[in-house]
C-alpha cells in the first residue's frame, strides 16, 4: 500500500485552499478529498480491470481462510 501524500495534501491546503494550519489539520480526509473534487473536478476515467483486481486483493470482500 502506498503512503498516504501528505506533501501533496499539504500543498492542496495550504497552497490552493490557502488553509491556516489549525484548520487544514482539524479536516477529515473525507473532507480534504471533497475539496480536492470541488477544485478539481472528480475523476473523469473509471477504473481499468487491474486497477480493480488491484483493490480487490487489497482489501478483500472476506478474509481468506486456511484450509488444512
């Protein structure tokens, strides 16, 4: 799993949203992505099959169980 992108977060809100560091700092990450999709626009391409297959083994619908 990738790190979150806390530089680019930053940038976003104190760059673009010109956030004080109080507030930047007391958002959600629901929030921030719905600043971000705000400013931006949301995203314009769906996701391909392996980008999909890519989420799906990442976080599973059910956890896999052991068979002896």
């Amino acid at each position: 799993m990738k790190p979150f992108p806390w530089a680019e977060a930053m940038q976003f809100g104190f760059g673009v949203l010109q956030l004080s560091s109080d507030a930047f700092w007391r958002l959600t990450p629901r929030e921030l992505a719905a600043a971000i999709v705000a400013r931006h626009g949301g995203s314009a391409t769906p996701l391909d099959r392996a980008a999909f297959d890519a989420l799906l083994r990442q976080f599973p619908d059910r956890q896999e169980q052991a068979h002896d």
